[in-house]
C-alpha cells in the first residue's frame, strides 16, 4: 500500500499572521541572521581542523603528496572539499580562510533554495510555512554551528539537505522532478563521500518512510542509486590516485585512532546527547494529537542515525555531533510551524514550544562554542619576526592551528601533531597492552618520531612551542633525546598558559 493511500500526512496553511507579514520584513530578518553570522566568523577563532585541513590542501597543491609527503587521516575529500576555496583565493590574493567561509555561506544558500524550490513545486507541501522554515534553517546551518562552522559534518549536512527534500515530497505522494532528483542523489553522495558511515543516517530515514508507507518501494527510489553511483566513483578516485590512504592511514587509524574513545556513559552525559532528546521527545509530543507527519518522521529518525554515528565514533567532540543536534531542533521547529493553533490551549502549547526550542539552542551555541582558545599565543610569536617557521611539540592540535595561518607562518612538520604518541599513552593508561600489542605501538610512535625528525632537519623551525598544558610535553621531549638535540639552539621567550615559547637563537 502506498504512503498516499495509507495517511497523507497532514500540513496546514501557515498562520494568519504568517500570511500578513510584508515579504521585505522576511528578507531583512535574513539579512540580519546572515549578518550575525559572518560577525561570528570575524570574532571566533578559526577552527582548528578547518585551518589545518586548508594547509594540507595547499600542500597537495603545491605537488606534496598526500599521505606520503604530507599526514591526515581522513578520508581525501576532507582535504579536496577545500580546494575550490584555496584555488580562489590564491587566484584573487585573498585569505583563504575568507573565502572559505564565503563558499560555505553561498553553499547554504544554494542548499536552502534548491530545498524550497523542491518543496514549492509539491502540491501537497506547497502551504508549508516557507520564510519561517527557511530562516530557521539559515540559523540552524549559519549560526548554529559555531566553531564546528565550515567542518566535515557541517558541509555534509548542508549537502544532504536536498536528499531530505526529494524524500519528504516522495513520502507525500508526489513525484520530484529530475533534476531534483540529480541534486539530491549528488549531495547525499558527496555526503557519503566525507564518512562511509554517514550513510546511516540516510539509511535510517529511507527506513522509517519505507515502515510508515507500509512498503519498500522507496528503497528504489532512482536517487538512492545516484547516491551510490556517486559513492562509488569516489572510492574508484580514491583507489586509483591515493592508494597510500588504504596501505598507510586505514592500519594506522585502525591499530592506533580507533580504539581509543571514550565510554558510552560518558557520550551520554555529553550536552549534545541530553539537548537531542529534549528536542527529539519535543517534537513527538507536539506532533502525537495529530499524528506524526512524514517530514516530522524524517528529520527524527535522520537524526537518530546520526546518533549512532556520534556512539560509533566514540570520540565525543562537539562537531561529531552537528547533524543529530540541528536536524533535531529542525524537527522542533518544524513541528511547532506546521501546527495552526485552534485553541487557546493549543496556542500556550505553541508558545511554550518556543520558548523550549529558544533555549535549547541558546544551549547548543554554547555546546558548540567549546574550544580550546590559542589565540593568546599569537602576539608572542608575531613579535618573533615575519613568515616564522613553526613547531608544536604536543598531540594536541588546537596550539599549532590556526596560530600558524594567523601569523603567516610554515608549518614545520607533515602532521597535524603528536597524536599518535599522545594515543598510544591514553591506550597504556592501566598499563601494558601485550607484548605483540605493544610493539605494533611501539613501530608507530618510532615512525611518528622519525619523520619529525626528518621534517626538522629538511625544515629548521624557527620558533618553537612546547605544551605542557594538555601534556607533559617537556617530560617527552626529555624521554627522546633524539628530537631534543636537535631543537637545543632554542632560547625560551615566554611561557604563557603552560605552552613556552621558544625561539631559535640567532
């Protein structure tokens, strides 16, 4: 039985005052949200796996290979996705972390309005609230993020939401056109294409339509397998021109990054986890009377999949958990948009849902607010002359990036940091692992350090920043002489916060 002759879903008209509103009031009320947005962007510090992501790509550029010359160990379209932005910007002689940000807003624009144009074209969604809708995604997609703006997870929803639309119109018992249907099987492949596990929550919403319709039709439906198409031509890319990322990175991430996490008792205290289920348990209750819709079911259940991202990454950072949280507010407020208020009950229900989904992401902002701040290193090292070359002994990222792009300075080494000395201690906290475990370890802490040490003899650092804030760094560098020796012509600066530092003596 199909979706239509089961229950077509139930949308009302917006409301009376919806209807009244002036459209230039609609666009001034964009323009303001965009205006927070990009002053966001001027007054947070840049995000730390943005910026370095953006000196990989300018390494690839420059002929470095990656994975060989250069160490990230991400997938490649976390590095290829910021190559447009460096290519422009190195082109005009702009900053390339401006123009970044400019190529994510235009992205969300484009995203949005490819949305409404596929759900202005079905019948059935055609009285959806649009401006309402629409400003609320701009929030969620422009302001909500935070420091998670311009991240993987965040390009990856803003290429998914077209996949959304097509869904929800198919679900409606409408027919999206073909182009529609291009969009949206391209933007959920490209987001595929970021994490292979992403597609759990696509997966999770082709699901619950296929349970609610009583048939598995959609399964088949000819964007799923654009999806895959797209997915799958990226692989063949990535096999044919980074074949290191499977003989290198995959054994590296899976001997030394995968395992470490923390508990799931400890995902469950996070903010995130807490702030998904009062927006998720929200939207139910508000949609419960009338029965939940298939736009309401989709956004959940997408959602929810990304929940189960965010449990299987284990590492419970606040980007990881972007999507479930802004599809879940979206779900709110969605469910309070597409509910008239017939009575004077229903109205104080309508008022107290807004009140609720104002704090809730007034308490996502902060969520995704928290960062580690390096920023107070920066006039140090500026003080320390023109282009330094720059150095961090630590496995924290947050003090080499973005200090080195805000300074115009190199960076010395071909990775991010020490991470994987840093793992490799989190992964003996309680003590030995065994002896075969341990030498696996052992060769990849080896490794890490001899291609320090290749990159500081190659590249001399000039200033040099040790981190004993997040680390016993100091201690490190004291356990391997063989790196000391050769930052020993250093002369300490200054130490601010537990990080010194240090510059080469003349």
């Amino acid at each position: 039985m199909t979706m239509q002759a089961e229950a077509a879903p139930r949308f009302v008209p917006q409301s009376a005052t919806a209807g009244r509103t002036h459209p230039l009031l609609w666009w001034l009320a964009l323009a303001a949200l965009l205006a927070v947005a990009i002053w966001l962007r001027q007054v947070l510090a840049a995000n730390t796996d943005v910026s370095w992501l953006l000196t990989v790509g300018e390494r690839v550029l420059s002929g470095q290979r990656l994975y060989v010359d250069v160490i990230e160990t991400n997938p490649p379209m976390a590095v290829l996705v910021y190559m447009p932005g460096i290519v422009i910007a190195h082109a005009l002689g702009l900053p390339v972390e401006a123009v970044t940000d400019a190529l994510v807003f235009a992205a969300i624009v484009v995203s949005l309005a490819i949305v409404a144009r596929i759900l202005k074209h079905s019948t059935v969604l055609q009285d959806l609230p649009g401006w309402p809708l629409a400003l609320l995604g701009f929030a969620m997609l422009a302001i909500l993020p935070m420091q998670s703006f311009a991240q993987r997870e965040h390009i990856a929803l803003i290429a998914l939401l077209p996949m959304l639309a097509v869904m929800a119109v198919r679900a409606n018992g409408a027919t999206p056109s073909l182009a529609a249907i291009v969009v949206a099987g391209v933007g959920a492949g490209i987001t595929v294409a970021f994490k292979p596990h992403f597609a759990i929550g696509l997966l999770f919403g082709i699901g619950a339509l296929a349970i609610h319709a009583r048939s598995w039709r959609g399964l088949f439906a000819p964007e799923n397998f654009i999806t895959a198409a797209v997915a799958a031509i990226y692989v063949a890319m990535v096999v044919a021109r980074f074949p290191e990322f499977f003989t290198v990175i995959m054994p590296l991430a899976r001997d030394v990054y995968l395992p470490v996490g923390v508990s799931a008792l400890a995902l469950l205290e996070r903010p995130a986890t807490s702030l998904w289920v009062i927006a998720t348990v929200a939207a139910w209750l508000l949609k419960r009377r009338g029965g939940i819709d298939a736009a309401t079911l989709l956004l959940l259940s997408v959602s929810l999949g990304f929940v189960v991202v965010f449990f299987l990454q284990r590492k419970g950072w606040t980007y990881h958990s972007y999507p479930m949280l802004a599809l879940a507010l979206l779900a709110l407020g969605y469910a309070m948009l597409s509910e008239a208020p017939a009575s004077r009950h229903s109205r104080a229900i309508g008022i107290g849902g807004i009140v609720l989904l104002a704090a809730l992401f007034s308490q996502s902002l902060l969520w995704f607010l928290a960062a580690l701040d390096a920023r107070a290193l920066q006039p140090t090292v500026a003080r320390l002359g023109p282009h330094p070359a720059i150095l961090v002994i630590s496995g924290e990222p947050a003090f080499g990036h973005p200090l080195v792009r805000a300074v115009g300075g190199t960076w010395v080494s071909r990775q991010q940091g020490l991470w994987v000395a840093l793992y490799v201690k989190f992964l003996r906290r309680d003590g030995p692992l065994g002896a075969d475990r341990d030498a696996v370890l052992d060769r990849y802490a080896a490794r890490e350090r001899e291609m320090l040490i290749d990159d500081i003899r190659q590249h001399p650092p000039t200033v040099l920043l040790v981190d004993n804030l997040s680390d016993d760094n100091t201690g490190w560098l004291a356990a391997h002489p063989d790196v000391a020796e050769l930052l020993k012509d250093f002369r300490e600066v200054e130490t601010i916060n537990r990080v010194t530092i240090l510059a080469r003596r003349q």
